[in-house]
C-alpha cells in the first residue's frame, strides 16, 4: 500500500480528496506540506501542464504531464525528471487547488 493507495481509492469512487505531500521535486509548483485538492478527472482533458496524481511503473506521484500521445502521458517532476509514459488509465485525478 502506497501514500496514495486511499486517495485513489476515493477519486475512482468520485470523491474529492484533499492531502499534504511532502518532498521538493514539485517546487514552486506546489510547496512540502501545502494542502492540495485533487478531484476525479471524469471527462476533462490531460494536456502538458496538468498536474495529476497517477501511477508509473508502479509508483504513485502528484506530478506534471509534460506530453500527450495518444492514450499515454509523459509524467515528469517540476525539476526536469521524467518519471516515465504511463496510460491514461493510470491517472486518478487532477490538482484544482493548492493552499497553505
């Protein structure tokens, strides 16, 4: 079970979640501990600068969408590390809202 593990669970139920993530590699995106809104991604549209909470190659981020092909996105961190394509089956859900 991952940080994210309950968080998914409820976006795919169509419940808006709200979390503190930790780590830098989103700066000055979002901040360590800033408390951001993620809600289910329905029918919205991924394009480059979203940021979703997805799984690649296993591992769960709050990362960005640097690049859409097809039924794939490129997920990348804020610090210009590409964490990998992943299909859009694996997002959850899309950041509205970040706060301090």
């Amino acid at each position: 079970m991952s940080w994210a593990t309950d968080y998914i669970t409820k976006l795919l139920q169509g419940e808006t979640v709200n979390f503190r993530p930790r780590g830098h590699s989103m700066v000055p995106l979002i901040q360590s501990g800033q408390l951001c809104t993620v809600e289910p991604l329905n029918d919205r549209l991924l394009s480059r600068g979203s940021i979703v909470l997805c799984k690649v190659r296993g591992t769960h981020y709050l990362h960005l969408v640097t690049a859409v092909r097809s039924d794939q996105v490129q997920i990348s961190n804020n610090r210009g590390r590409m964490n990998g394509w992943t299909p859009s089956k694996n997002i959850f859900g899309i950041l509205t809202q970040v706060q301090d």
